[in-house]
C-alpha cells in the first residue's frame, strides 16, 4: 500500500465523520425549527 493510497483513505475515513456529524447537526436544528412551528417529526 503506497503512502499516496493511505493519505487518500484516512482522508476519505475524516470526510465520511465529518459529513456523518454535520447531517445529524442538520437533522437536530431542522427538528428544532419544526418543533418550534408545531410539527412533531415521527422518530
């Protein structure tokens, strides 16, 4: 495995957490939002 290779993976294995992270932020800040207006999303 070239070292080229193992860069791109963790960087691949960073994005994947990150992204993981900001959608489930987006997800509780949206059901703040629609709780606020009243509607209750079924979870």
């Amino acid at each position: 495995m070239s070292i080229t290779r193992q860069k791109f993976c963790y960087f691949v294995v960073l994005n994947k957490k990150f992204l993981t992270l900001l959608a489930s932020d987006l997800l509780l800040q949206i059901e703040q939002v629609l709780s606020q207006i009243g509607i209750k999303l079924p979870l």
